[in-house]
C-alpha cells in the first residue's frame, strides 16, 4: 500500500504494462501487509533492534552478540531451565502465520448494533486474536479465559496441525466457508490420554492464543485463567513462559462445588484453580473488594464519636518493647500497675497521653476498663484485601451456573453442552478486582462458551455504575443436544446475552438505571473482502500482467459496503465499536469516524466531492480505486488537492 493513491494491498499496482509492474514487484510485500494481521516476532525484532542495534549483524539477529551486549557466557551444552514439548516450535511458526480474514457484521444476530459497546464474534478464536491484534494491541484491562481443561474426554477445539509446512497453514488458513467456519479435516478431535503427544496437543493449542492475549492488554492489564489439576502444573510454566514469572500474581483457589462427591474414586474434587497473570506487576494493583456485612457489623459508635463508627484493639501484645512496662490510670481514678503477664503496652507513654487526649482509648462504659484503641471505619481501608481463596458463598458454584444459563437459554440439559460452567458471581469477583468502574475498561474472552462473561460484565456495570466494554469470541462448535433455535455454541451464548439483557430491562426496581441502548454487535470470521495476490507459479511478464488484469478491482465481486467499511477499520487499527457517521457528498455515501479526522469513500466519486470533501480538514481519506473508474485523471486530481491541504490519500 501506498500513500496519495498510488496502489493497493495484496495486489500489485495498476499499471497496464508487465514491465512497469515487473519493476515494482519488490514493493509487493511490504504493500500488502496492511492486508495482514501483525506478527508478533516481527514487532519484538523491530523493538530489539531498535534497543540493541549491536545484536544484529546484516539485518539478522546474532546470538552471541547479544549474549556479549548482555554480559553472558554462551552455554554451549544445551542444558537450561525451560519447558519444551513435541511441535513447539511450530506452534511458533503458526502464532507468527499473518491472518488475511476480517470479522463480518451479523446485524441480525445483534442487538442495539449502531450504538452497543460490546461484541460477539463467532470464529476460531486464533484467528480472531489475530485478526483483532492491530486494533486492539495494549488496549484491553482485563481477560479472561475458560479453555478446554484437557481432561481426556474433551473433543477438543484443535484447529492447528503443528506436522504441517507454514506454507499449508497458510494456505488452509484461507478456505473459509461463507459463514465463517473452517474447512479444516478433522476440526474436533478427541484429546485422549492415550494419545502419546497428549499434554503437547494442549500447549500447542494455547501458546499462540496466549502471546497474542498479551499483546492485547494494557500495561496495567491483567488475565484470569481458569484450570484444574490436569494442567494447571503445565499452565504456570507456560504462562512464565509467555508472560514472565516476574508478572505471576497468584493461583486462586475456587471452591466449585457446595458438598462433596461421595462416588469419588479417591478424592472429592472441591475445587478449581484461577491463575492470575499481569502485563507487568510493577504498575498493575487490585481493586479492593467491597467490605462484607460482617466486617461494617463490627463497627459501633456507642460514646457518639464525632467521627463516625469505631471498633477497638488491644493495646498489649507479646512482642518486646522497651517503653512498654509502665502504670496507667483510668477515667475513673483505678491504677493499672501494668499489662497483662507477658505482654507489652503498644505504645510508648507519650503516645499514650496523645491516644487519650485525641479520645482514641477506650475505657469501658463506666471508664475503669484496660485501655483499648479505638479503631474508626472512616481511618481504615475502604475494602479488602483479595484473598487467594474464593468460597462458593462468595463466587458461586457449578449448579449455580448451570441454573443461570437454563433460566435464559431454553435448553433441555445443560450437561449436555458445558461440563465446566462457571458462575457470573465468579467472573464478577474478577472485575472487582481487575476493572475500575472511572474508565470504559475493556474486558475480553476469547472461549466464551455460552457467554457467561459478558453477562457478569453487564449486571456488574448495572450493580456499580461501570462502563465496562466487553468482547467475546465463540467457535460455532454444533451442540450433541440440538434446540430448533440454536444450532451451535455461539448461537447459545447470543440468546443468552440477549435474553439477559431483556431479564435486566424487566426487573422494575432496576429498569431506570439501565441505558435504553444496551446490547452487543455481532460479527463472524470470515474471508476478506478484498482479492489476495498469489505470486506463486508466475514465471514471465506476460503472465504476470494477466494476473494483475484480475487486480485492477481490489474488492472482490459483490462485496457488501459495509463488510467492506468494518474490515478497512479494523486494518486501520479502529475498534469494531468506533461510530460511523454517514455523509452524502454531492450525491455519494461517505463514511466518517473520529469527528471527521478518517474519510471512507467505497461506493462512488465524482469531480464535485473533491472540494468539499477537502473543506472537512480530515487527517486521512481511504478510498477504493474501483470508485474512480479507472480514471487516472480523476484520482491524481484528488491526490494534488490532498497534498495541498496536507491530508494523507490511501487507496486500495
């Protein structure tokens, strides 16, 4: 791609000669990757060689100097601490496989679509991660994560052959059906532990989708994973791995059941775990959790303290202090010669007489008991503590959360569907701690099962006045148990967030406070609208300048305008939730975003749009070569005028 209209991503320019094309065929690459996910290895190289120009020698990265820059030795034996398995390094090469796909609005899957602030994307979630990275990248506050628990019984989501080329890969990346799923030979394969590469298979599978999870969030970003004991052991050396050990926060316990499996083999298993990761541990803090009833219970203000609820302390304890072994008299004129027996005052008496003279100790009713400090609620932390340990009275449990789901989706048996649900108050508790309710945090949940996550975030916006966003991605993944109006997992979760939206609305004592426009966009993975250039097998000029014949239209035939629109967003690195305004220049639709700074031009121009178009000072205008008609006349012109007015010209 070019700037000022010159040519087009994925494709070649629209020259008419071969000779003139054949000329400028090294610029093919790099002018097509605005039609490509980002590669995370390529944005690492880039950073590194920016801060180690040293480590590089011709362009390519020299491991000894960088181990001398660094100040190591090389070890030459092989022998490090790490965490290998069978096809790593091809889930590399897959991770670092640029995506050609874009996301396709399902209007009619969505509710509120011009205005919703939240998403569902139905597709393989890999592909969506990549798809989403451009604009997305260091956006998200917080994610969270249920994926397959590898139990040996799982059918597993397992779209990735690590024992195929990347060329392959690629190339069966593209064969998507029109609804967005793909055509790959064997989609669904059981994981069993019979299978030799059985814990291989697993981390294969998350190890891309973690990087790209990284790049998603913010510095002050944080993940949640869910996991049991199969793999949690694999998950913590996979995650240090990803993210650092440095960026470890905690391993929560989640007691997912409310009494104990008394048919268990050996034990009752009580619960799961939630690892808890962050982008970098030195700028991300937890929110404090809301203070429990029994922890406001133990405040009283029997004395009338102008300062509001106390409760009180002992002011002895067991450790040594020097100034600690002194008399003190009470209100009521009786001495106490001392502490207790072994103990120590707390304080020195000097700051005794301060605590008493401020009205910080309390003597009793009748002002003759042992001194105690008054500790006021106003003075004390305004919440908790999280804690590593979360009770079922807490969070919720695993009935709980099969309850939710049957009270809005009416499906016969959810067993049938999830083995391992999880409970909105459990994702809820997550929010509380990882998102603020000052900022539009953005949450993220890429194996949303039946949408669990995106209803917590709405009621818990509805509980504390958050304005949480919210993006969730589902395979369509075809249910054992088949209601007449759901055909997959994807299908369950939008019924189900619609539902909940509709429950929330109906609640009267909550109607007022939910916004009149609450609800979510819905879009599939699909193929790109636009043509991809295949170089391969073109041998000579002539065929070079047929193949380019097929490139003078970027788009491909009957692609829809606003496809079209949404994936040249995403590429621009604009978030699937920007508001698009319509214009009608001089008998043409136009699009605009960001106050009119970014001009779409897709279906139609002529002379007259030029000037006033220009008189909007916008930053950018994107326009596809089709609406000039091949008047190179009519673009140039366009072009000059941009250039006057300081205004960048892309076409495609």
């Amino acid at each position: 791609m070019s700037k000022s209209g010159m040519s087009k991503p994925g494709k070649k320019p629209t020259k008419k000669t071969a000779t003139k094309a054949s000329t400028q065929a090294g610029e093919m690459d790099t002018q097509s990757d605005i039609g490509r996910s980002q590669n995370p290895a390529e944005l690492k190289r880039q950073a590194l060689a920016e801060l180690l120009p040293e480590a590089f020698s011709e362009g390519q990265l020299d491991i000894e100097a960088l181990k001398r820059t660094l100040g190591e030795a090389v070890n030459d034996s092989g022998e490090r601490y790490r965490l290998d398995w069978a096809g790593k390094s091809e889930a590399y090469k897959v991770l670092q496989t640029p995506s050609t796909a874009t996301l396709r609005p399902q209007r009619e899957h969505s509710v509120n679509f011009d205005s919703a602030q939240h998403v569902f994307i139905e597709g393989e979630n890999l592909e969506v991660l990549k798809v989403l990275q451009k604009a997305y990248f260091g956006k998200v506050k917080l994610i969270y994560i249920d994926p397959p628990y590898n139990t040996g019984n799982d059918s597993f989501i397992y779209p990735d052959r690590f024992q195929e080329s990347k060329e392959d890969y690629l190339k069966r990346i593209n064969e998507l059906e029109d609804d967005g799923t793909l055509m790959r030979e064997g989609f669904f394969r059981k994981n069993s532990r019979e299978n030799g590469h059985y814990h291989s298979n697993w981390l294969n599978m998350m190890l891309p989708r973690l990087y790209i999870a990284r790049n998603l969030l913010r510095d002050d970003g944080v993940i949640f994973i869910s996991c049991d004991d199969n793999e949690v052991h694999n998950l913590r050396c996979l995650m240090n791995e990803v993210f650092g050990e440095e960026n470890f926060i905690a391993s929560v316990i989640w007691q997912k059941v409310f009494s104990p499996k008394n048919s268990a083999k050996y034990f009752s298993e009580d619960h799961d775990y939630v690892l808890v990761y962050t982008r970098h541990a030195e700028v991300w803090r937890p929110s404090l959790l809301p203070r429990t009833e029994e922890m406001e219970s133990r405040y009283d203000n029997p004395d009338n303290d102008p300062r509001g609820p106390w409760t009180s302390g002992d002011m002895s304890a067991r450790n040594y202090y020097g100034e600690g072994t002194y008399s003190i008299t009470c209100p009521s004129g009786r001495i106490i010669d001392g502490p207790p027996p072994g103990t120590y005052w707390r304080v020195s008496p000097k700051k005794f007489k301060t605590l008493n003279e401020d009205k910080r100790i309390w003597w009793g009713d009748k002002g003759e008991n042992t001194p105690r400090l008054k500790r006021f609620l106003s003075e004390v932390k305004q919440g908790r503590v999280p804690q590593t340990l979360w009770k079922y009275k807490e969070v919720g449990h695993t009935q709980e959360a099969k309850k939710e789901l049957l009270a809005l989706v009416d499906f016969p048996d959810s067993n049938a569907v999830f083995d391992t649900p999880k409970p909105t108050r459990l994702i809820r508790r997550m929010l509380q701690i990882g998102t603020s309710t000052e900022e539009a945090d953005l949450v993220v949940d890429f194996f949303a099962g039946s949408g669990t996550t995106m209803e917590a975030v709405l009621r818990q916006n509805l509980e504390d006045g958050g304005n949480r966003r919210c993006i969730n991605v589902q395979l369509p993944e075809p249910l054992d148990v088949v209601p007449s109006e759901m055909d997959d997992i994807a299908d369950v979760a939008r019924i189900r967030i619609k539902n909940a939206i509709s429950a929330m609305k109906a609640e009267d004592d909550l109607a007022t406070q939910i916004p009149a426009d609450l609800g979510f966009k819905s879009f599939s993975l699909n193929p790109s609208n636009f043509k991809q250039w295949r170089g391969d097998g073109i041998e000579s000029a002539d065929e070079l300048a047929e193949q380019m014949k097929m490139f003078v239209q970027s788009e491909k035939d009957g692609a829809n305008t606003e496809d079209t629109l949404y994936e040249l967003l995403l590429k621009f690195g604009q978030e699937l939730t920007t508001p698009i305004e319509q214009l009608e220049i001089e008998g043409e639709d136009v699009y605009a975003i960001r106050d009119r700074n970014m001009l779409f031009v897709l279906n139609g121009f002529n002379e007259e749009m030029i000037e006033p178009m220009v008189a909007i000072k916008p930053h950018e205008i994107i326009a596809l070569d089709s609406v000039f008609h091949d008047s190179d006349e009519l673009k140039t012109n366009l072009d000059l005028q941009c250039r006057d007015a300081g205004i960048r010209l892309t076409c495609f």
